[in-house]
C-alpha cells in the first residue's frame, strides 16, 4: 500500500519560478562576465563582496535598533512608580507665628531672635 502526496499548485507554480529565477540569475551572471572588461568585472566583484561583508553588520544593527525600540515603546506604557515625596520643614524661630497648644493661653518666648532684614554686601576688586 502506497501513500502519494501530491503538492499544491502554490508549491509547485514556487518552485518552478524559483527555477526560472535560478537559470536567468545564471544567465544573466555569464552574459555580463563575457560582455565586461577585466577592470569592470573586478569592480564589480569588489562591490559583491563589500555588500557580502557588510550585511551581517547591517542585520545586526537593524536587530539592535528594533530591541532599542520595543524598550522604548514598553517604558513609556508602563506607569512611572515614583514614590510621593513628602517635605517636611522643621518650625524655625522667627518664621511664621509661633506655635500656642491648645488649652495653654501663654505665648512661648523664642529662645532666638529672627535675622535682620538687612543684608549687606561686600563687592571684592571693586573700587571702593
């Protein structure tokens, strides 16, 4: 008993245009190479394979940049998780009304006295 599996008309129209890509890439190649000069045809095998070189190079980049990318795109869609910051400032003398407990009417002395408001500057390799 014999199984037979027939291919697709897909597989097959595949295959027989990559067969006739083949033969005019064959063609095509011996045609040129008769037709050029040696310089020419130097040239141009120079030019295959700088491009045969440098396409791992290329893929690798294009790889990098894609990666790049997706990270890109994956931070800006999560949710910054910074926490809250809270401030909190010490009450020093002279700034703002000094603190009255409730049930306690007396006011608190401040053991030091505010800054003055004037300042004064020294201008250094001026004229004076």
């Amino acid at each position: 008993m014999e199984v037979q599996t027939h291919d697709t008309v897909g597989k097959r129209l595949g295959r027989f245009v990559g067969l006739l890509g083949g033969i005019a890439v064959i063609t095509g190649v011996v045609v040129v190479t008769q037709r050029l000069s040696h310089d020419a045809l130097a040239l141009l095998v120079g030019l295959a394979c700088g491009v045969t070189a440098i396409t791992p190079t290329v893929g690798l980049l294009l790889l990098i940049w894609r990666r790049e990318e997706q990270h890109r795109q994956a931070v800006h869609t999560q949710p910054a998780l910074t926490p809250p910051v809270i401030v909190m400032t010490p009450q020093l003398p002279g700034y703002g009304a000094p603190a009255v407990l409730p049930g306690n009417t007396q006011q608190v002395a401040w053991p030091w006295q505010p800054a003055p408001n004037e300042r004064v500057f020294t201008v250094v390799g001026g004229e004076e």
